[in-house]
C-alpha cells in the first residue's frame, strides 16, 4: 500500500519551480544572456576557424549545445532513474551541480569568454536535465483527476518565483548600477539553492526499484529501453504527432524567451545598462 501524500510534499514540490525558476529569469531570459552577449564577449566578438563571432551568435551556440546534450541524455535517464527508483538522487545533483555552476557564473568578467561558455553549458544542462525529473513526480503526489490542479500550483509557484528574483536583481543593479550584476547571479544560485531544499527533506520516492544490476548493464539498459520506446511509439500515431508538435512548439517559445533580452538589445537598441 502507498504512503499517503502529505500536504507539505506538495508544497515542497511546487517550491522547487518557485526555486529554479529563477535560473530561467535571470540567467536565461534576461540579466545573464545581456551581460554574456553585451560584456563578457568583445564588441567586435571572436575569432574562431577564421570566422568571427559575435555574442548573439555564441549565446545560441552555448543555448543549442547545452539543449543538444539533454536530448541526448535525458531519455536514457529517465529509464535508469525508473529502474532505481531514483529521480530524486539524480535530481539532487543535477541541483547541487546547477547551483554550483551558477554560482560560478558569478565570477565571469568581460572577456573571459571560454570559461562563461563552459561553465553556462553546465548550468543550464544541470537545470534542464533536472526539469523531467522533478516533473516525474507529479504522477506520485497525485492521482488523475488532481494532477491538473496541482501542477497548475507548481507552475503558478513558479513564476512567483522567477519574477520575485528577476526584481530583486533588476532593484540591485538599479541602486548599484553594473556591479551588481555579476552579484545578481551569485544571488540565482543562493535562491535555487535554499528554496529547494523543503523537496528534498519532506518529498518521498514513492517508486519501487527493479531487479539490482551494475552500473555499466543498467547504462546499456537505459539506453536499450529508449529504442525499444521508439521502435514502439509507432503504433501510437496520435501521441507521436502530439510529441513531435509539442517539441516544435516548446523549441519555438523556448529561442524566444532565450533571445528575447538579446533582441532587445541588438535590434531594438534597449541599454546594456
């Protein structure tokens, strides 16, 4: 018989989307992808196999690579977490090493181009390959008929979140001018940090783990399950066209949101500062 769901794991959960949504404000959407595009990479940009590129264009490069990486690896995690039961472990570290990194971006001073690319390439990995997982949980702390409800919570949690640490940056830098700024980020990975940390004290793991196999076959079975997923998924034509126009769409909404600040500035010609 299940454990029953208490009041305070919900709670705990939505308060992970009101934490690392402030990852998807600050760094993603607005105060990082300017500072990244407009500081850290040079006016001119830089040279790379004879080519130049300038800040829009690594931005999307680091976006991309960093996506590229999580489609790749995600579903073959998402098995292996099934078969452990272990979306929780594997979300705590994508968390730890999320936040760490973010912290990380705090440190990055105009020109230091490479490093912010590495290090940005982990943050949004680590934060991107965590969103599944913490999603998964939904089908545990909920049956059907409240699932709607209450990821709707979580969601709405979330922008709670993301935009009260979006105004405590943009108040920051509006006292303080650019030397907030790389502040604002320290403050990402403090926020992501804290108000996550009620999931993984009070949020059960209510899978049962499978037979118990080494770490190099339960890689290999990770891997398999994803195929035989594929090869199956075409007897549900309808649920395939649903997943292939969602991809399509969340990409779209996605290079948006991630470009948005960028345009803005490049295009429009809104202040760095």
């Amino acid at each position: 018989m299940s454990t029953p769901v208490r009041r305070r794991e919900i709670w705990s959960w939505a308060f992970y989307d009101f934490a690392n949504s402030a990852f998807a404000t600050t760094i993603l959407a607005v105060i990082f992808a300017k500072y990244f595009t407009g500081r850290i990479v040079p006016e001119e940009g830089i040279e790379f196999f004879g080519q130049v590129l300038k800040g829009p264009v690594l931005w999307n490069i680091i976006i991309s690579a960093s996506m590229f990486w999580v489609c790749l690896t995600a579903p073959s995690v998402g098995a292996i977490t099934d078969h452990i039961a272990g979306k929780k472990r594997f979300l705590s570290i994508y968390w730890l090493v999320g936040c760490l990194a973010t912290a990380g971006l705090s440190l990055m001073e105009p020109g230091m181009v490479l490093p912010a690319m590495i290090i940005f390439i982990v943050a949004n990995i680590s934060f991107s390959s965590a969103n599944p997982l913490y999603n998964a949980f939904l089908t545990e702390l909920a049956p059907p008929e409240k699932r709607s409800r209450i990821s709707s919570f979580g969601w709405g949690i979330g922008y709670v979140g993301g935009g009260l640490c979006l105004a405590v940056n943009l108040v920051m830098i509006n006292k303080w001018g650019e030397a907030a700024v790389r502040p604002g980020f320290f403050v990402v990975a403090v926020w992501w940090f804290l108000f996550s940390l009620p999931l993984f004290f009070w949020l059960r793991e209510r899978a049962v783990p499978k037979e118990r196999v080494g770490t190099l076959p339960l890689i290999r079975k990770g891997v398999t399950d994803v195929f035989q997923t594929l090869r199956h998924i075409r007897r549900y034509r309808e649920l395939f066209k649903f997943l292939l126009a969602f991809l399509c769409f969340n990409e779209g909404v996605q290079t948006i949101i991630v470009n948005a600040a960028v345009y803005g500035s490049e295009v429009i010609g809104m202040k760095q500062d």
